[in-house]
C-alpha cells in the first residue's frame, strides 16, 4: 500500500549479544534511498543500515535484523525476490530502472506489526515475521516503486489536491495486478493481507464485496478522480477490501482485453491518468467500467 503504518521498533534489533560492527564493512551493500519515508521508516532503515544484515541478489538487496533469519531463510528469500523482481522490470518495460544509479530495489525488513508499504525512492519496508513466513506483499509494494514517474509523485503534492485528482484505483489496481501476473508466471506466492483469494478467484471475491460496500462511493471511486477518503477514517478496514479488491478486479480487465500498455502510459501521464487511459482504450471510462461490471455479474447499478 502507498500509505505507512506507523510501527514500534522492537528493542530486540539492538539486543545482539555481542554488539560489534560488522566486518569488512566496505563489502557492505550501499544503503537504500527512500523518498517519502515516515521517521519511524527512517530511524528503522539507520539501524538495520549500520547493525544489521544485508543479502544481495542481482536485483535486490535484503536488510533484515541480526539472527532473525537462518543462513538458508536468507538465501530463499534473496532468490525469490530476485526472481520477482527481474520478471517486473521486464514486464513494466523498465529493465534498467535505478535510483541515483542503484538499479536495486531495497527491501528493509523491520521487527513489529506495521503495515508493509513502499512510499519511494528504491526501499521498501516489510515486518520482518512477515517475510519470513512469505506472507507479504512484497511484490505489490516493489510495483509501486518501479511504476513511479519522473513526471510527478502524488505523495509530495498538497494532501487536498491528491485527494481531489489522484487515481488511488489506478496506482493500487495496476500494483495489484501485476504482483498477481508476475507471481503466476513466476510460480511465486501471490500475498495480499486483504485480497485472501488465490488471483483467479478476484473477480468473484469483487463482485461480493462490491455488493457489500458500506457506501456506493467505493464503487464510484474505481475508474475516477480522487481518493477514498473513508481509507484514512476509523472505518479503513470496512471500505479498504472493496476498494481493492475492485480496484485490482477493473485493472486486470483492462489488462485482460486491452494489455497493459494502455495502463502504462496512463500510469506515466501524471495527472493525466484518466484522460490518457480513455485515449489508448478509444473510449470514455464509464464505457469500460460497464463493461467490466457486466463482466463480473455486477447489475445492482442498473436497479438505480
């Protein structure tokens, strides 16, 4: 998800028995660069930066805290986000993405119970037992990184003028759908802490949820301008499954009947997502989004 959870850092992560800095401390990877970072993501990224440990694979490097991964837990995880990882530069049509030359993507695996998010830059954060026990979304989280524009970010504009014109359903959707493409071509686990279906069974999990959305503006904000405000108020979780399980379902049907070439170049159209995106697909987003609804067995709207 684009927004951080805030998180409290477990004490374990300095309790090494016999604190000592690493050794060969030039073989160290370079560390992450975020953008965007909350200062509990910061104050975590120093720590595991100067005292944890750090794999590195070809297109990532993983950052976790000292004895909270076996040797052979390591070596399994590098290589199933390398594997991930390479799959999304190829399938985005970035194959020689990077940050300040850092063609990495830097996964930070903190202690506690936060929400896993990637607000920028080249570092992501996951709760460590998450990864430990590949039970995170961490392939969903790496898309939002390699889908970023030169053209703008969203998350350093006015909260109000997100609010009004970003296209959450559009960046979610699209992280969604690839981390679940990728994950089936790459015999990879496709995690989602609120899409708990296997990928072939999100629409059927949409249609339900849809019909069950506390509120119609779920519905009226797939395919739109704006954000969901309700995802930032005490109901979250209640508007949240709708609104991403819709928005990954209408993503993957433009995928599925369009490709995702339409989806890219709206993605690279900052504040121009919608217009760009009705260009490419030849017709306005009301015509898609019937469409798709009709797709799913979605016909409540036709009752209003």
């Amino acid at each position: 998800m684009i927004v951080a959870g805030a998180f409290v850092l477990a004490t374990t992560l300095l309790s090494c028995e016999h604190p000592a800095p690493p050794t060969e401390v030039d073989h160290r990877p370079k560390p992450g660069v975020p953008t965007n970072a909350w200062d509990e993501d910061l104050a975590g990224k120093r720590l595991l930066d100067s005292i944890g440990e750090a794999r590195t694979g070809t297109d990532i490097v993983l950052w976790y805290p000292k004895d909270s991964l076996s040797e052979a837990q390591a070596t399994e995880i590098v290589a199933r986000l390398d594997r991930g990882i390479v799959a999304a530069k190829r399938m985005v049509g970035k194959p020689d993405w990077n940050v300040q030359g850092d063609r990495r993507v830097h996964f930070y695996c903190l202690p506690g119970s936060f929400i896993s998010h990637a607000p920028g830059g080249n570092c992501a954060f996951i709760p460590v037992w998450r990864m430990q026990q590949d039970q995170s979304p961490w392939l969903h989280e790496a898309m939002h990184l390699l889908l970023k524009t030169d053209k703008g970010d969203w998350l350093q504009q006015e909260d109000s003028v997100a609010m009004r014109r970003m296209p959450l359903w559009l960046a979610e959707g699209m992280a969604d759908a690839l981390a679940m493409d990728i994950s089936e071509q790459e015999h990879l686990t496709y995690y989602s802490p609120l899409i708990d279906v296997p990928p072939a069974a999100t629409d059927s999990l949409a249609l339900v949820v849809l019909r069950e959305a506390p509120s119609d503006s779920v519905l009226a904000c797939i395919g739109a301008r704006g954000k969901l405000p309700q995802l930032w108020g005490p109901d979250r979780f209640s508007y949240a499954l709708p609104f991403y399980t819709g928005s990954a379902s209408f993503t993957r049907y433009i995928a599925k009947h369009h490709g995702y070439g339409p989806l890219l170049k709206a993605n690279d159209g900052f504040d121009q997502e919608i217009e760009v995106l009705e260009r490419e697909l030849g017709m306005p987003m009301d015509s898609v989004k019937l469409r798709w609804l009709a797709a799913i067995g979605y016909t409540d709207h036709l009752l209003h």
